[in-house]
C-alpha cells in the first residue's frame, strides 16, 4: 500500500494524500459511504461510481451473519457479488457485537455472542476475523477489537485496551503468515475509552505493531462535541504522520471538518445515507426536513446551490410528496443528495487543504451551516 | 391526435403502429408502467427513459387525495412535478374509488366517496374528473365510468353502463368545450360487465360519442382466461379500426400477447414492477421467485437470456440476499428487470407483427413460459 501525502495545511493538522490500493486510487481525505449489507442503502453502483466515490465500508459481522461468508465466497468474493469494482473497507463486526447481539462474552480466546437475527451461537477469534475479510477479498481490513461504551470504569476500560492489544498482535500475525502477499491491508485500531493515559498507552501499543494504517475507535459515541475533540486531537498526535489514519464512525459535517483539521484521513459513517432514508437532507444553510408541511408547494429544490441530479430535477414539494406516500424514490433520490453534498464538502476541503485556508474555510461552512434556525442536528 | 396504422399482421387481428402525442412518439403495441403517485415505484426517470418508455400512467384519484391537485398545480403540472418528459396518460379514478374507497355512493350526478386514506368525504363529477386531469396536464385523459365487479346481475351492470355512458357524454362535452385545443386527448370507455348484448350496447354508445380512442374497462378482474379471451374478442372488434385500442389492467406476457392478438394497442399494469417488489422476476422459462432457498449460492442471473442491467451486474444469489435483508437495491433492481423484459417481449411483438408471424412468435413463447415448472404465476 503506498499512502503519499501531497500536501499539508499551513494553519492546521489538515492533508492531502493519495491510497494507492487494490482496486484503484483514493485521494483523501475521504468520506466512506457505508454498505452493511454490501449495497449502499438506496444507491445503485453506478450512482455511487458518478459521485467518485473509490471506497466504500461494509460490515462483516452483517455480511457474515447474512448471506454467511459461504454464499460470498461460493460467489467470487464481495466485489464479485455485489458487483463492485472499486474499493472496500470491511470493519471487524467488533462494533456490531457490542451494539447489536443480545448476549457476548469477551475470552482472551475470542468473542462469544448470539446473533440479534435468530439468537445462534457463534464464536469468532481475532484469526477468524482476519480470515472472514480475507474471503470477502476487502482491500482494507480492520481487527477485532474490544468497543466500550461511555462512562465505564477505568478497570473496565484498561481490560478492554489489552485484549484489543493482544488482539491486534494475533491478527497481524494472522494477517503476515497468511496473506500479506494479497495486497490487502490490515490497519491497527485504537481504544482507551475516555482516558487519556489508556489512549496513549493503546496508541503506543498498537503503533508499535507496524500496521500500515491505524484507525481510531470509541469516538463519537455519545460523548460531548469538546470531549470528542479533546481525544480526537490528543490520539490523532499519537499516530505517526507517515500513516493514513481513520476515523470510525464520524459523518456530520462538523464532526468531518474537527476530523481533517486534526489530520485524520479517512471517515465513515452511516449518517448521510440513514438520515436520507429518514427524509433529513444536508444543505449549505443546515439540515433541511423535508416532510415539513411548508414544503408541501415549495418548488425549490432542497438546495438551489447544490448541482445534484437530485436538485436538478426534483422540489422539495415533490420529495415530501414522495415521502409522505412512503415511495421508494424518496429514499433514493434524497439518500443520493446526501451523499452528493458530502462528498462535494470533502472536495472542497481538499482544494481548501492545498491553498492552506483550510481553517478559514471550516469557518465559513460552519458559520453557513450552523448559523439559520435548523429543522434538525444532522 | 395522429393514430397510424404501419402493419397489420396477415394472420391475426395484431398491428403495429404509431401514436402521435404532445410529448413524443408512442408505438404500439405498448405497455405503459404504472405511476400511481407520480412515481413509478422503484425506477428513476432516466431509467425509465433508458428502458424506452414514452408513456407511463398515473392515477387521479391518487393524486387527487394526495398531494392534491393544488399542489400540482402550483408545481407546474404532472410532467413539471415529477420531472418526467415524455407522455402521462391519467386514468380516471373511477376503478379505485370502486377498489379502494370504504364508503361510495353513485348518483346521476357524479360519485360521493371516502377517502381511503383519512375518511375525508369527495365528489367528483364527470366534468371535475376531466378539470382534474387537465390541470395535470395528462397527455391521454380517461373518463369517469362506472365499474363493475365480475358476478353482478344484469340489472346492475345494465345501471352501471347506463351511467357510464352519460358521464361519457358529459365529459366529452366538458373536454370540447374547454380544451380540445390543448393537444391532450380524452378516450372513451367500454364496459357492460360480462354480458355480451351489455358489451355490444356499450361499444356502440361509447364510440358514437367521437372519441380518438377507446379503452376496454371491466375485463382481467379476476374471470378465468376463456372467459376473458371471449369478452376481450367481442369488444376489441366493436372498435373500429382506425381508433386506438386500450386494454386497461393487463400485465401478465399471457394476457399481453392474447390482447395484441386482439388488436389491441396499448394496456397498463402494475404487476411488473409489483411483483419485482415482491421478488417474484420473469423469465423466459416462467417466473422466478427469487427468495427461494435453491438460489442461496446460485451465480446466474436472473435470467441468462436477458441483457438488462441487472442480469449483466447481479446473480441470484446476490438478489435472494437484498430481498431476506430487504434492502431497497432488491426492489429497483428487480423492478428494472421486470420492465425490461416486459419491454423486450414487447419489441419481440412488434418485430413479429411486422414479418407477419405474430401467432407463430406467440405459440414459442408461451411454449417456453409456460412449459417449465414455474415458482409462480405472472
């Protein structure tokens, strides 16, 4: 893999950089949109290609859970099966199982869990982790790691922080002896809860492991915005400039603009895509519902500054229409918009990173976005 | 209106032929997709465009209680409101406040109903359904007839025809008086149940009246096929020649293909893309339930033979997958399938009428549809 980075903000943390990978080139920094069930929600593939999009997340606890790593494999891979030729990052279903089985328990050995679709029994290691991405053929692979929620002891925390170490050290071994000629690539991931002395250790732990890229976990997960940055800014520092870092989780644009000005890389999250679905849409001038009643005659698009063939074409009377009959295209069209809206801010965070008024421009897009009375906190 | 016969097949009542309208050139035989909420489920504009479609069809009395017509009218028109550029034939919404309102009462002067979706009280007369459909804008407007449940005497489908040809006058009036000059058409409608001497009797009123086109109301609502094929024999012959031919309701290949063989021109159906929400695909074999659980690792597509976009994409296996996750690509992907193949068997007619082996092209093919062990019946 190699990760070049082109240029650094003068005021800032912020970058740009190229990640060269398997299926092609992806310049950073870089929204994911995220395909749980290997499809975008509500995005066909070459809508996805139109928007430049070069990578793209899906769930492995999801995927093996259902169709089951089997029916993947028996079909070629993800790509193969659901047809797409760029780029896939596959997290390690660490998030899933704490989040979503109704039943885990954390073993040096591995996690053990039920899943939340029919309450069966599974047992995954970090090997088996490493393996299960291997089969899906991701270009970007993540370990096991051990999630924890907010507000949790620092005992609680500390033991969470060494099993995902030795976790890790497991899943780099897998991932050397068996498949480091693949050219796919495992990144490190680190925890430490809200403390900073266990975000540091973790950091360090997990840096010295010698991934080629690293993730941040157990972020945005609840906490108060100056709390996520706080241990945004202080873990970013600890991942060593060379290195792409990731992001998890993080999708607004406020949260996107803190991520890049503290050099974070890479972001995902399923914000843009659920909130479409729900009706929620992005503007420059803030979050817009488009289910108001005032829309009902409004034939303005949802941003007449926006060029999207969504506003192109369509008003906001007709998207609430759409919605209001609970039509599929309402889904669809307002899913791509979104999508549309971040991936031109992620644009225009590039060109601002590479004229070094990356801050002035975070302030000019937050001042826009955040200054009018808001239908929602997107 | 310009309806130009090209071909009259040597064998059989077939033809094919031109239909001139405001927004572009229809050739017939011709399926038309159904929009009822100005949105044809599942399926953007440009893949509709893509597919070859120049006419779809909406429904009044959908649109009427939702959005309502004011907001319509304020987005500029049906076309302007759902951003569609080619031809809109509106029917009159007389078959769904039979079909779906809880509460009607027909008198000479019009229909009181309620509203199936909050109870609201309506009427509509002859005169306002042709307002309505005008301030849409539709291409091809239907009149508000009198429909009939198969298994009622004769005294009622005697009553119902009676109406149905009153109102027909009326709306023909309503139609000339006011807006014969906006290049939109309105068609007359025949129905008379399933009596034959009712059948006649309706034919002659209906096209006494002038109108450049006549629809067939009140067959393929639940009669066995003979009888059906009976029915739909002697009315289609009740129509002249020159005038366009509309068989409302048909969607299956079988039903198509008896239709075209009667003469008819064009016919509407919501169960392409109903049933392709619901995973059920055409085939050349027969239909496919794509859900099943022999498809699990199955890497065809949905049908070999097809070259649409998502047979040339996506296998079995991938389509079983968004169906048991229900995710939305299931439904547009599988709805995409479902038209093109109803359009393909529809540019398979017309090659067919043209080389005067319309019947020949219809025996293979229903050889090959029907003679396979299907899933279900399309």
């Amino acid at each position: 893999m190699l990760f070049t980075i082109k240029h650094k903000d003068a005021h800032s943390n912020a970058r740009t950089a190229s990640l060269e990978l398997l299926h092609g080139t992806v310049l950073t920094p870089c929204f994911m949109p995220v395909g749980t069930n290997a499809t975008v929600k509500a995005v066909k593939n070459d809508d996805l290609e139109e928007l430049g999009t070069n990578l793209i997340l899906s769930n492995t606890y999801h995927l093996y859970l259902r169709p089951g790593i089997e029916v993947i494999e028996a079909c070629g891979g993800l790509h193969s099966f659901m047809s797409w030729k760029r780029n896939i990052l596959t997290d390690s279903g660490g998030f899933q199982v704490f989040s979503l089985s109704p039943f885990r328990r954390i073993e040096e050995k591995g996690i053990y869990f039920k899943s939340h679709l029919d309450g069966s029994s599974h047992r995954l290691r970090p090997e088996d982790v490493v393996d299960i991405q291997r089969i899906l053929g991701s270009d970007i692979l993540m370990p096991l790691d051990v999630c924890t929620p907010p507000e949790i002891s620092r005992e609680e925390a500390k033991q969470a922080l060494v099993f995902t170490t030795r976790w890790a050290e497991r899943s780099m071994t897998r991932w050397k002896s068996e498949f480091e000629s693949s050219s796919s690539w495992l990144f490190g991931i680190i925890q430490g809860n809200f403390f900073k002395d266990l975000r540091k250790r973790s950091a360090e732990e997990i840096t010295s492991l010698g991934f080629p890229g690293y993730a941040i976990g157990g972020l945005s997960v609840g906490e108060e915005f100056d709390t996520f940055r706080d241990y945004l800014e202080l873990t970013a520092q600890l991942i060593p400039d060379p290195y792409p870092r990731y992001l998890m989780g993080v999708g607004t644009p406020e949260y996107i603009l803190e991520a890049v000005e503290q050099g974070i890389d890479l972001f995902d999250c399923v914000l843009p895509t659920r909130t479409g679905r729900n009706a929620q849409a992005f503007t420059y001038n803030g979050p817009l519902s488009l289910k108001k009643e005032s829309n009902k005659m409004d034939t303005e698009p949802i941003d007449p500054a926006c060029s999207c063939k969504t506003c192109a074409e369509y008003s906001r009377a007709y998207l609430r229409h759409l919605f209001k009959t609970k039509e599929i295209l309402a889904a669809v069209l307002t899913t791509y918009h979104n999508l549309y809206f971040i991936n031109q801010l992620v644009l225009s965070i590039r060109e601002a990173i590479r004229s070094n008024r990356f801050k002035e421009f975070k302030k000019n897009f937050l001042d826009a976005y955040k200054g009018t009375e808001n239908d929602s906190l997107l």
